[in-house]
C-alpha cells in the first residue's frame, strides 16, 4: 500500500482537544509511543534518494510523527497545492491520487492551532500531513462533511448508528513525492489511530469513489470498513471506518 503517492480522502477539521495543556501532554504522549512502536516495526535502512539536496532515508525510523504548528502552515500548503486534483494530469491522478479543497495558508494555520492536523517530520522537511477532527466543531463544513453528517443516522459502525458513536474525521492525507513508498502513510496511519484512541470510538473518512488510489489504500491495505456511500452531484463518495482501539501496528 505505501507504494502509493498521495491518499486523497478529503475532510477538513477544527478541534480535536479541548484544552491546551490537555493537548501539549496528549502530544508528547503519542510522540513517546510512536518511538516505540515504529521502533520496532521498522526495519532501518541507510539507502535513499536525493530530495532538495540532501538525501531521503528510505527508511521511516527516524520520522518524526507529531502534530502540525502554525509553522508548518506555510509547507503545508504548498504540499496541499502540488497535489490538488487541478494541479494534477489525469494520469497522475490515476496513479497517485489526488486531494482537493483548497487548503490555504491561513486555514492550515487554524487548523493547525485547533490540533487538528498531523505531521510527518523528517529533520525539518515535511514527509506528510493527516487531518483529524471532531466533525461536530467545523463552523462551516465544506458540502461532504455535510453530507456526511446529514448520513450519520443511516450508518452503521459495530450495531450502533454513527449518530450515536464517538468519532472523529480523517482526512486529507498527503504525502511528499520523495517520501511515497517508505512508510509514511502507515506512519500517518498509525498516528492518527493512537491519537484518536482515548477520544473517539472510530476514526471516519471519506472517500471520492473516482480516487480508487485512496480506497486501495485505506480499505485494501489499512483494512478501513466500508460503511456505505453519499452522492453529491455527480459525484459519489464512500464512507470508511476504522476503530480506534486497535493494536498499534494498522491494518493487522
């Protein structure tokens, strides 16, 4: 599955943590548990590719998983742009995937502040970002977050409707050319499950049915549950879901 350019499941998110000094230790918390994890996952590699001329380890051990900062707003949204569906041939989008929503500057710092975005970090060059959110705190949610909450009595996750579940977004994924088949978007991955697990019951994302790079990705390979399908226009879109109280190692 990490062979794969850049996952394109679009949702946009505000607030994941209530209170700063709750998030700060939250942070660390996760960042202590994914050296230990990946640790051990991850097979070390001193190989790598070139990339702004320095080298790319093809290993992801010395990754750096955290969430965003308003810092990392302004390579955020450059990575956002060079991946958006209208930056993209068709044939790109055929075999990467793509992204859209128009992420700025601006909002990536705000979501940024809101500690929903996470990153992958490797030495100062951003590898990757995730969003993750309550779906419950976008003050304007763009038209599939508002289908998908419109959908939420009519969905499933383990007997119960989603309505009725702790869960929050996943979304957008985007991963950096140079990082693409080393790790990263399980890295991500698996981030984003450990730091959902003490907040939400299930992390849901969703899914444009013509970016087939992403479900591949998310349903084939990270073992994320289909739980059923909006339309919006012309357009269809499929709901996806994975517990967040799973092991640490996604897709197991």
């Amino acid at each position: 599955m990490d062979d794969t350019a850049v996952t394109g499941v679009r949702g946009l998110g505000r607030r994941v943590a209530a209170g700063s000094e709750v998030l700060r230790e939250k942070r660390r918390q996760v960042g202590r548990h994914l050296v230990d994890v990946l640790g051990d996952v991850v097979e070390r590699d001193v190989s790598g590719t070139v990339y702004d001329g320095q080298l790319v380890h093809d290993s992801i051990a010395a990754m750096d998983y955290r969430y965003a900062t308003a810092a990392d707003a302004p390579a955020m949204a450059e990575l956002f742009a060079a991946n958006d569906y209208d930056s993209l041939t068709e044939q790109e989008r055929a075999d990467q995937g793509f992204v859209q929503g128009g992420l700025d500057v601006g909002r990536l710092r705000s979501m940024a502040d809101d500690g929903s975005l996470l990153v992958a970090d490797d030495a100062g060059r951003l590898a990757g970002l995730l969003g993750l959110a309550a779906p419950g705190s976008m003050p304007s949610p763009p038209p599939p977050v508002q289908a998908l909450l419109s959908t939420q009595d009519s969905l499933q996750w383990q007997g119960h409707s989603l309505s009725s579940t702790r869960w929050l977004l996943y979304g957008p994924v985007v991963v950096a050319a140079a990082y693409r088949g080393k790790g990263v978007a399980r890295g991500l991955f698996t981030t984003a499950i450990q730091a959902a697990s003490e907040r939400a019951d299930v992390v849901v994302a969703f899914i444009e049915l013509a970016n087939q790079t992403s479900w591949k990705v998310h349903v084939d390979s990270f073992g994320m549950t289909p739980l059923g399908e909006f339309v919006i226009g012309d357009r269809a879109y499929g709901v996806v879901g994975t517990s967040a109280k799973q092991s640490a190692e996604p897709g197991a």
